[in-house]
C-alpha cells in the first residue's frame, strides 16, 4: 500500500492553521489509510502557531511538529519536511487550506505512474474562489514570463504539489532559493533532470491574510533569471 506524508510550511499561522489541521484530522478519521504522517514544519513563528498545532494535533495521532528556531523562508520549510518525510510519496499543502484535503486523491491519481504531480489553477477544469481581477492578471504575466523557461505549463506558484519521496529528497536536497522562488526552482530542476510532471486542474480559494501580495509576486519574478542562469551554471 503506497504511503502518503502531508508537509505544512507554517510561519505565524496560529489564526488560519488550525482550521485546516481540523478538516485533515476529520478526513484521517474517516479515511485513515490515505494519509501516513503529517509535518508541519514551523519556520520560526513568532505567534502561537506551534501551540495551535499541537492543540490540534492531539487529536491526530498522524502529526508532529518540527521548528525552525528562526525563521528561513517558505522553501527552506518545505525542504525541511521533504527531508523528515519517510512515506513513498510527499504532498505539501498551504497552511491557509486554499487548497482542502479532499483534493488530495486527483493528487495520488496524477502521481500514478508520474514522478511529480502540481495542482494547477488556471487549467481548463479549474475552480477558483475569490480570485481577484488584479491576482490573475498577475498569475497571467507571471505564467507567460514562466513560459520562456519552458515552465509555462507549470502553476509553479499553487501551494499543492506531490513527489516520489526519492524525487522529492533529489530535488530539495541542495536547495539554493529558500523563499518564494523555491517553486521555480524545483519546477526548473524537475524539468532538466527529465522527471515526468502531470499538471491537473483543482479546486482553490484564495484566502485572507496571503503573505505573497501582487507586489512581492512582481518583485519576485524579476529574480527569476538569475536564479535561472545560476541553476544552469
């Protein structure tokens, strides 16, 4: 029976986590061989995420908390929980729940046979919620630039993507970008080392309180290149 490992990146989540801590601990009840382990990885909150996760985790037997005793960035927490992982395959997951747990099974059925899948917003089939004028206008210029390092296909930015353990503990494993562009460069990685990625459309609704505003996504785009030129070196 293939294992499954859920990795949440959390940094200062203690009034959104535990919501979706909850939905995961109510769909393990019910279905208890889908989901192996949770990691909620803790990049160095400074409220009381880890609390509100351990409150929760009581009741999910399947979770532990690993803490960043700084914090380092979304990426480096990601990485973090990709290393600690020990199921055969590794879903991370926004703490936000933009994404919700049931979508999880389109997720195994696109990892059947692939060594990556990625939840895609914008794919024909797609369902999106609250999603600003202004947000997809950004997610348009933002893919179309992705395109020109032939990741246009890719939602390189959508919070829900899943490996093969040993694909996953490859890619993240000499991680140079710890912040947001960690997307990009697993997605650039995946595609030079010809790993098989299967895109699929999901349901997703943008959630109050995002920590990557329009601003910050342009700002980080324009540090795409490099990354870009600095992976092929």
């Amino acid at each position: 029976m293939t294992t499954v490992s859920l990795v949440i990146p959390a940094y200062n989540e203690a009034g959104r986590l535990p919501t979706f801590l909850q939905s995961i601990a109510t769909y393990y009840a019910k279905s208890p061989a889908s989901i192996t382990e949770v990691l909620v990885v803790d990049d160095g909150s400074t409220d009381k995420t880890v609390a509100a996760a351990e409150q929760v985790g009581a009741g999910l037997p399947i979770m532990r908390v690993i803490k960043h005793a700084r914090n380092k960035g979304k990426g480096a927490a990601v990485r973090t929980g990709v290393m600690a992982a020990t199921s055969d395959i590794v879903v991370f997951m926004d703490a936000d729940g933009a994404t919700a747990i049931d979508e999880l099974p389109k997720m195994l059925t696109a990892l059947d046979g692939a060594d990556i899948g990625v939840g895609n917003r914008w794919m024909p089939g797609a369902d999106t919620e609250r999603n600003s004028a202004l947000r997809r206008l950004s997610g348009f210029v933002y893919r179309t630039y992705m395109g020109y390092f032939g990741l246009g296909d890719v939602d390189t930015m959508c919070g829900f993507k899943g490996y093969r353990r040993s694909v996953a503990q490859d890619l993240f494993a000499e991680l140079q970008e710890e912040r947001w562009l960690f997307d990009t460069e697993i997605a650039y990685k995946a595609v030079r080392r010809q790993y098989r990625t299967v895109n699929f459309p999901i349901k997703w609704r943008s959630m109050d309180g995002s920590k990557l505003d329009t601003v910050t996504l342009l700002k980080t785009a324009l540090k795409i290149w490099p990354l870009i030129r600095s992976l092929k070196k």
